[in-house]
C-alpha cells in the first residue's frame, strides 16, 4: 500500500498543532487562577502558600492556629478540601496576589459550613521593606478590606463568590484602595470548623466606577497597621 507523503506530512503537522494548541489552553485556564495553589493540591504540600501560622503576630487568638488546619484528601465528594476547626476564632488566607489597578477581581470558592465570614484583604508594602515578588503578608500593611458578609452553606456544598473591588467605588474607599498593590482571600470563623475547596480568583470585565459620597455598608476602610480580625 502507497502512502502519500504529502498527506501524511499535513496531516502529521495539523494533528501536532492541534496538540500544542490544546496544550496551550489547558495551561492558560490553570493560569487564569490568580489564588496560588487554590486547589489545594501542591507537589511542594498541600498548604503550600497559604498563610495559617500567625504567631509572628503575637495575638493570643492566632497563636496555635496552624494546628487546626489541614486538607483532607476527600471531603462528601471533593477532594483536596481545607479543614480549619479551631476551639475559638481560625482564620486563613491566601498567597497575596498582586493587584493592577483599574482591575476588578472575582473570588469563587466551594463551602461546607453553617457560617464562614469571607473578604479580600488588601494591602500595601510596610514601611522600610522593599519590594520583591514574594512578599509574605508579615511584611505588607492592611489597609482596605473588600466586601465583608458572612455565609453559610446550608448542610451542603454550595458555590459562593465575592469581589474586589465593588462596581462602585465611593471618593473616600478609593483614596484607600489606589495604594492597594496586593490581596489575598480571607477566610474566618468564630468556635466551629468549616470545610473550603476550589479557591479561584480571576480578572473580570469592566472597570469599577469612582462615585461621590463617603462610602458604602459593604467596604471597610482599614486604618494602617495589622488588623485581628
């Protein structure tokens, strides 16, 4: 039997283009997630860049935080799920990520639990600490704090998402939020465990809007300095 070489060659690069493309795009959609490691799932471990040991700040409340959390390698379906279950408040955020401005973020997560309070904190380089690309969150200043509610999930997995900032932004939050040059996904609960999988965070269309007034109900401004809650 004859085989065109002709053919067989066009085929051969269609069939390799198809390939690198499908590639590429597998890459780009694991690329889209901005939050570090929000899959839980790391070869370098399964917390990997998720800030959980707060003793550094010396606060009686974060002192042994670290060892009430772990991820479970399955949870009621999922799996690579965060586990934080702390005798009274537990807190745990996320590699920062740096912010660019006129950009609105959108956080995605997966949650189990009566009631978890979430937000973006958002930050700005301490004083002296000159900036590098990995900053850890012990060496950056709070100074503004995205929408700020409380969910539960009502005895099952539900699928929750928050944003940074609002659409629109009062004169006073955005005095605030232009020195902004990182975030990270915050995750808090007062004496009881919550379960956490899939953290996303991607850009989304349209920019937010700089409005007159002095605020609104669901953004805090945080005055500098390192905030316990």
């Amino acid at each position: 039997m004859k085989i065109n070489g002709h053919k067989f060659v066009s085929s051969l690069v269609m069939s390799l283009a198809f390939n690198v493309v499908f590639a590429g795009s597998l890459v780009a959609q694991t690329a889209s997630n901005l939050c570090y490691n929000g899959s839980f799932d790391s070869p370098k471990g399964a917390l990997d860049g998720w800030n959980v040991n707060y003793e550094w700040m010396n606060n009686s409340h974060f002192m042994k935080n670290h060892l009430h959390v772990s991820v479970l390698p399955v949870f009621q379906g999922k799996k690579n799920v965060l586990w934080m279950n702390p005798p009274e408040q537990g807190r745990v955020e996320s590699k920062p990520i740096p912010i660019e401005k006129g950009v609105r973020y959108k956080c995605t997560l997966d949650l189990f639990a009566p009631d978890v309070r979430f937000y973006f904190n958002c930050y700005k380089w301490e004083p002296g600490i000159a900036p590098h690309p990995e900053p850890h969150i012990k060496e950056l200043r709070r100074i503004y704090k995205s929408e700020n509610f409380t969910e539960g999930s009502g005895g099952g997995w539900k699928t929750i998402s928050f944003y940074l900032p609002m659409e629109e932004l009062s004169e006073l939050a955005y005095s605030h939020y232009k020195d902004v040059r990182f975030a990270t996904v915050y995750m808090t609960r007062y004496r009881g465990g919550f379960h956490v999988a899939n953290v996303r965070v991607v850009k989304i269309p349209g920019a937010y809007k700089i409005v007159k007034g002095s605020g609104n109900s669901k953004t805090t401004l945080t005055p500098a300095g390192k905030s316990d809650e």
